[in-house]
C-alpha cells in the first residue's frame, strides 16, 4: 500500500495533531452528555475535511505544483532509458515505428508501461480481471511486434497512470518519457492531461504524441496543451467538489442520526428510571396526611389478662425527609413520649390534644418506646407503650 505521508517528519507532525485534537474529544465525552461527544468529533473532522478538499482544489487546479523529481540515472553515462506510456494507442503503427526507431539506437533501453485504466466501479463489480486481460494482450501484441527482447521490455499496472509512472520512476529510472494519448479523452485511452501532470512531476524530458486513428502521431503545440490543463483541472474539481458536498451530507446525516439516537437512549433510560421509581413508590404503604390518635391509661388488654397503659396507634408509616402530622389526645394526666433515638426522633406528648410533627430523614424501621415511667410492661412491648416507625 502506497504511504501517504511523504517523510517521518510529516508522519510525526500528523501524529501529533491527531492526539491534540483527540483532546477536546475526551473532555466533551468525561463533561458533558454522550452526543456532544460527537458534535465535537463531527466538527473536527469537518475542519481535517474541509482544509484537506481546499488543499487538493487548489492542487487539481493547478495553483500549488508539486516539487520535480530527479531520478538518478542507472547504467553506463552512455546508456539512454525511455520509458513509454500508452493504453489503447499502443496498436497505432506510427508509435510501434517509434519505439522500433528507439530500440535502434546503440545505448538505449525502452519500457514499455501499460496502465490498465481501472475504475472504481470496475472495481466494485468485479470487472478487474476483464481490463488486465485487455492491457495485457495490448502490450504483449506490441512486444511481439517491436522484438528486441533484451532492449524493449514492458509491464501493465493496475494503479493509477501517475502512480503507475511514479513507481516506474523508482524502477526503471526513465531519463525521457513519452505519453501517447488520443486528442480528446476516450473510454478506454489515457487522460490527454498526463503529460502535462508527468512534465510537473518530474524533471526529465516529456514528449506528448498524440492520434488519431490512421492518422500519424503529432505533438500537441501549447495552446492544446493548456487546453488539456485547464480542462482537466475544472472538470476534476468539479467532480472533487460534488464528492466533497456528498461527503459533507452524508457526514452531516450520520451526525444527526448518531445524535438523534443518543438521546434517544438518553431519554428511554430517564423513562425507564422514571418508571421505575413510580413502580417503587406505588407499591409502598399509603400515608395519610394527618394521624389521629390518643394515649389512654389502662385501655389494651395484655396477654396474662390485665389492662395496660396504650397508643392507640403505634404504627406509623411516613416518607423519608416529608413532615407527619400526628394529632395525640393524651387522656392521662402525665406526659408519655414517641422516642426513636436510631431515626432521630423524641415527641414528648403533653396531656391534652395536640398537633406534633414527625419527621425521618432516612428510610427504615425504626423502634419506638416511651421514655416517661409509667406502664413497665406496656413499655417494652410494641402495640401498647412502643411500636415501630417505617419510612420509605
């Protein structure tokens, strides 16, 4: 796979502004709700995305050059490579008369290279093999018709023309190119801009033939070939920024629906949790807003028989932190007391009726008793002196 980064400096530079803008992407995600997480990660990569399309416009456009390679020269000083690049031109006899001219002069070695054109939709559906098949043919016919076995060699690419001259560059070390193309862009012929992208890459000489079918090869003079530059570089931007605005819905559209299902989530949780404190709370004692009741001498009968000092109430259900009235006729004519020292709780109930608050501030059940002397046995007994507290 080709490496898109050109150095280890731009490899280390990228590194680091990943890990820098990964950054607000962590703080949003540990400080704020789930999707904001993703805004600022859309956002980011809308930025990363947006300078990388302005970088590659201006490069289809032809305002930023790449800088020329050099390739050093291989072989003896006097030694001459000509690497030539053709597709469906290559069975034009007016370029086999070239490359047999080539062959022919002492010192010089030709390659030929076959890019096979092969598309994205190609390679989607399956029809590589059918286009590799049809270069491969095209360049073996033409071998078989120069001859010259140790002086003409050749090769097909798959990869994109610039590439595949690229990774010739790296090979075979051309120290001239020819690029033959039609004069207008064909279905299966090079991109008549490709010398033009050759000549800016590279720092050797490039010549453009250029046919018509029977016709003999010409060069096109600079007119065409600013022709062939602006052309290409309007239509590619044109389709570059059609992709981007698709890109940039898609993006948009998988952003809002990452979103919308977030909160989503968000809220079916908040539901399900309201849900399930309303279940809880549904199913626990009912209080009432008030309680009435009254404190009598000697009004509950006991198991051996005799009558002892009671509440008449003594079991209280509240709700944790949520003030209780309780309205106590204490008949007696001393005081008695709700006291539940683990719940936080001391009512001292004066003769007479009165209003009392009871208040617990956490949930259980809690044990009450009186503390004021009165019935022993009553008072160590739930039901008549003591009973329980149960806060929910």
């Amino acid at each position: 796979m080709r490496s898109p980064f050109h150095s280890e400096p731009e490899a280390f530079r990228f590194l680091l502004l990943l890990t820098l803008a990964l950054i607000p992407v962590v703080l949003a995600a540990a400080l704020g709700p789930a999707w904001l997480a993703l805004v600022v990660l859309t956002l980011l990569l809308g930025a990363v995305a947006m300078r990388v399309a302005q970088l590659r416009m201006r490069t289809l456009r032809g305002l930023e050059l790449p800088v020329k390679m050099a390739p050093p020269h291989l072989g003896s000083a006097a030694e001459r490579r000509v690497l030539v690049v053709a597709n469906d031109t290559l069975s034009e006899e007016a370029l086999l008369g070239e490359v047999e001219r080539l062959a022919s002069v002492p010192h010089t070695r030709v390659f030929l290279l076959v890019p096979a054109l092969i598309s994205r939709g190609a390679r989607l559906t399956g029809g590589v093999d059918g286009l590799l098949d049809r270069a491969r043919v095209r360049l073996q016919t033409a071998l078989d018709r120069v001859g010259r076995e140790l002086i003409v060699a050749g090769a097909i690419s798959e990869a994109d023309p610039l590439e595949a001259i690229e990774d010739a560059f790296a090979t075979f070390a051309p120290d001239e190119v020819i690029v033959s193309t039609r004069w207008e862009r064909t279905a299966g012929g090079l991109e008549p801009r490709l010398a033009g992208l050759v000549r800016e890459r590279f720092a050797v000489p490039v010549r453009h033939l250029v046919f018509e079918p029977g016709s003999p090869a010409r060069e096109p003079d600079k007119d065409t070939e600013a022709r062939y530059r602006h052309e290409f570089g309007e239509v590619a931007a044109r389709k570059f920024g059609l992709k981007a605005i698709a890109g940039a819905g898609i993006l948009a559209a998988v952003l809002m629906s990452m979103v919308a299902l977030v909160q989503s989530s968000e809220r079916e949780e908040a539901r399900a949790a309201s849900q399930a404190v309303a279940e809880r709370t549904a199913a626990l004692p009912p209080v009432t807003n008030a309680v009435n009741l009254s404190v009598i001498a000697e009004y509950k009968r006991g198991p051996e028989g005799e009558k002892h000092d009671a509440f008449t109430t003594t079991e209280f259900v509240v709700r944790a932190g949520q003030p209780q009235e309780l309205r106590i006729d204490n008949t007696d004519s001393v005081p008695h007391s709700i006291t539940a020292p683990a719940a936080g709780v001391n009512i001292v109930v004066m003769p007479g009726t009165h209003t009392y608050t009871l208040l617990v501030k956490h949930p259980g059940t809690f044990l009450w008793f009186c503390t004021f002397v009165c019935d022993e046995w009553a008072m160590q007994h739930p039901g008549y002196m003591s009973g329980y507290i149960i806060a929910s």
